[in-house]
C-alpha cells in the first residue's frame, strides 16, 4: 500500500470577506424590541450588524466571499482540489453547500464538504486544510465560513437577535515550499459536550437560543490556556503575536481573553462593533477586513481562536499572506 507524499506544511495564500447591503441598526432593533443604542453596546459592544436579503443564501454569500479570496490568491479555479465550507446555517441538509458553491466558482470536480462545529468551524475547518496539504490529499484548498444566522433568530428576542448577523469570509490555502514558509501551525482544540445546552436550537421550526451569563462565565474563564497552547505548539511567543482575531461573539469576551492572553502588543480584531456575531463567518472576515485596511504586515504571526456551540473550541497561528 502506498500513501500519498505531502508538503512541509501548509500556508495561507489569501483571504476574502464578504457582507450583505443592509444594515441593521441598534436604533431600529429598538424599534422592535425592548433594548437601547446603550444597551446593546454595554453588554456585547456591537453598533450595528449586516443581515442578508430574504433570496440570499448562505451559498451566494460563500460563492462572494470564495471568490475574492480566489481571485486575490492568483490561483485558477482548476488549481483548487478541495472545497470546505463551515457552516451551521445551511438552507437544506442535503445537497451540501460546498459542492453547489465549487460549482458556482468553476470549481471541477472538487473534494467537497461542508463543516458544522458552530463558531469554531472556520478554524476547525483551516486545520483540515492544512492536514490534507500536509499529507499530499489536496494541492489547494477553499475554506469558507458562511452563515446566514438571520434566518434562525426570533426578532422578538432581545437577548439574540441583537447579536447574531450574517456574511462569508474565505481563505485559499496551498502548500509551504519548505520549513521556513509554513504559515498554518498546529490546532489546539476540544469541546465541552456539557455545555451544549447553553447555546441550541431546540428543534427544525425552532430559533437559537442562548444561556448567555453561562457562556460569558465559560468564555472568560476556560479559553485563555487554549490561545496561549495553540502558541506553544506553534513556537511563537504570544508577545510575538502581530494581532489576536478571536471569534467575533462579544466585545466584552473578546476584551477578556485578550487581556489574559499576555500580549499587549497585538492588535484585537473588534470586527463585531459593525458585523454582529457572524458565527464560522467572523474570523475569516475579520480577517480580511484587516488586511485591506493594511493593519498586519505581510507574514506576521497572528493567533486564532473560535470557540461557540457544541460546545467546541480550536485555535492556531497563522502566518498571513
């Protein structure tokens, strides 16, 4: 039997984000709800969010966000073998996403799957493609995160639907030439199975619900040792670290385990003031919202972290493009 003889790793060749035209506002939620401008911002620190079209799917908003990351990555279509697609938002079950959204890219012939580990299925997702590279199962990968939340919120509900949102951010990822080019490092994940019924939908006609004093106690507390492993187990200090872009769920969690992380230096995506919670969406989006703004240079060390439902958590270090 023989086994197929990969790279010396793998890297990150571009990203790419992409969000829905409507913005919603904390002054319109508070038209529709009980809640504030003040409240909202004091307690999750978002400013307004992007819902989708009624007729967007989470495949279009993919199909957007791939795209771009494709078409900045200097690849062809033909040069991708593998298209992994996190979401926990799918308009069916059956077909999956990724294979409708290969298709849509002029993708041929593709591996193709999609991934449900909630918020944490980008980063989930990203170590996947990194194993295939590593391992010679695939030359290339698309990952996408895409979620269309909107469609799973009760809009009467003031302790959700004033967090979750909706968009796609994307990477292309290829293989490393050598040892000093790897750009993805090693996951350190897990989850926390007893949790799960702190953040759930009860059933197919039901809407998210959310024990958030339950999470933000988890959160806050459990999550600073895995970003500081998944430094360890790259080698990089985290006063290396050029930014920290952790899962966009809560602007006063994401404070928190920067704060515990020890690394003053690094930039903290706040991408949730003006993106809401966008679950596998947000760090790739973040991401490339950062990098357009040119606030990391090419090839520093950046740490990831999602963690949300399942409860599932993973985060690495990336090089960035």
């Amino acid at each position: 039997m023989r086994i197929t003889e990969g790279a010396a790793g793998a890297r990150i060749l571009a990203f790419g984000g992409y969000q829905p035209a409507r913005v919603v506002t904390n002054d319109e939620l508070a038209g529709m709800v009980d809640t504030s401008d003040e409240w909202i911002r004091s307690r999750v620190g978002i400013a307004s969010r992007k819902i989708a079209a009624p007729d967007e799917t989470v495949a279009d908003m993919a199909v957007a966000a791939g795209g771009k990351a494709l078409a900045t990555s200097g690849l062809s279509p033909a040069d991708i073998d593998l298209v992994i697609v996190a979401t926990c938002t799918p308009e069916v079950q059956i077909p999956n996403t990724a294979a409708t959204v290969a298709r849509r890219l002029g993708i041929a012939a593709p591996g193709a799957y999609d991934m449900n580990a909630a918020c944490a299925g980008f980063c989930y997702a990203l170590a996947n493609a990194s194993d295939a590279v590593r391992t010679g199962t695939a030359g290339n990968v698309l990952v996408i995160g895409a979620e269309k939340l909107s469609q799973w919120i009760d809009w009467t509900d003031r302790s959700t639907c004033i967090i979750f949102a909706d968009g796609a951010g994307a990477a292309v990822v290829g293989a490393a030439a050598g040892p000093d080019e790897v750009g993805i490092g090693p996951v350190a994940w897990g989850s926390a199975g007893d949790m799960a019924d702190k953040i759930y939908i009860p059933d197919r006609n039901g809407f998210i619900f959310q024990e958030g004093q339950a999470v933000f106690r988890w959160a806050t507390t459990a999550l600073h040792p895995v970003a500081k492993e998944a430094c360890t187990r790259a080698g990089v200090d985290p006063a290396e670290l050029a930014a920290f872009v952790p899962h966009q769920a809560n602007l006063r969690i994401v404070e928190a385990i920067a704060r515990k992380l020890g690394a003053p230096q690094a930039l903290v995506a706040d991408d949730i003031v003006t993106a809401g919670n966008t679950s596998s969406a947000s760090i790739p989006l973040a991401l490339a919202r950062m990098l357009e703004r040119d606030e990391i240079p090419s090839g520093a060390p950046v740490l990831l972290l999602g963690f949300g439902a399942g409860i599932c958590y993973a985060g690495q270090v990336i090089k960035v493009p």
